[in-house]
C-alpha cells in the first residue's frame, strides 16, 4: 500500500457498530490508544472489517483541533 498522507496508524479492530447507512470502526493502535473513525456501510463491508482484524487510520487533514476546559 503506498499513500500520499504521512500518518497512517496500524492497529486492530477493536469494535465495529454498522448503522443504516454508516459504520463507527475503532482501532486500538497502541494498547490503551484507540482512534475511532465513522465511514460508509459500504466501506466497511468492502473492507470486510471485523473485530481482531488489523487495519490502518489514515489521517490527512490540513487543520487539527485542539481544546480544553
């Protein structure tokens, strides 16, 4: 596999909560770290995403948001 963003984070299925038309897929990328993501259906099904499965969050984004209390 070879993308133009530079992070992409190997991690494991940790859950997957189908929707109607959406699926919350998260990644344990590290034990205790986890990044969550929300694609299509579709996706998820072509990807075959399934607990314990290893996978990669790619994150390109020209903006990060941080905040605090």
């Amino acid at each position: 596999m070879e993308i133009s963003a530079r992070n992409a984070l190997k991690g494991t299925v940790k859950k997957v909560v189908p929707g109607a038309v959406n699926t919350e897929v998260t990644l344990e990328v590290a034990p205790g770290v986890e990044v969550t993501a929300i694609i299509t259906k579709s996706s998820a099904d072509r990807l075959s995403l399934a607990e314990g499965k290893e996978a990669y969050a790619v994150i390109k984004a020209s903006d990060v948001i941080l905040a605090v209390d």
